[in-house]
C-alpha cells in the first residue's frame, strides 16, 4: 500500500502556491516597475526567497515539480522584465546623451 501512494510534495502542492497567491493578491505593488531601483530589489528579494523554498523542497523530483507549477510561472509572469530593462536602457541613454551635451573642459 505504502508504494502505491504518491509522494506528497507539501512543499509544491501546498506551500509555494499559497505563498505566491499570497504575494499576488496582497502585495500588488510588488511588481511595478515605475521606480526601476524598486522593482530590481522587489524582483532580486522574491528570487532569492524563491531559491530558499526551492532549498526546502525533498528531492529533485519536488523541485522539478515546484519550477513545473503553474504558481511558479504565475509569479514569473507578473515581473514586466522587458519593461524594466527599457527605463534601464532609457537611462542610460539619457546620462550618455546628457554627457556628450555638455561643454568639454577647458584645457590648461
């Protein structure tokens, strides 16, 4: 009987779906990219939070099933990556630009 019972996997079945509807529901601002200093710890925090559930998981097979659960690409899905990395390049474009405007200094 014993082996006939699937493993439980609490980690994937249970905890990390509840922890990301959590995150979802409850902390919406979580994934907003507006303030792109923001968003990169709001974005670096959840994943190594998500490294340190993916640590709690029994063995590979939970794990592959942890990363395999539709609340994993849930949760990757909210983070606007390519939005972020816009405002990024946009600033860095906007610095170059502004340096090639200004005056050169003045030599002695």
């Amino acid at each position: 009987l014993a082996g006939a019972l699937a493993p439980l996997r609490l980690v994937a079945n249970a905890i990390w779906p509840e922890i990301v509807a959590q995150l979802v529901a409850g902390r919406p601002g979580l994934f907003a990219t507006g303030v792109p200093a923001s968003f990169h710890a709001n974005y670096t925090a959840a994943m190594h939070f998500g490294d340190s559930v993916e640590a709690l998981c029994a063995d590979g097979a939970e794990l592959a099933q942890l990363r395999a659960h539709t609340a994993s690409g849930e949760l990757l899905r909210r983070w606007n990556l390519p939005l972020y990395f816009q405002l990024r390049h946009n600033e860095v474009v906007e610095a170059f630009e502004a340096a090639l405007a200004a005056p050169a200094p003045m030599q002695l």
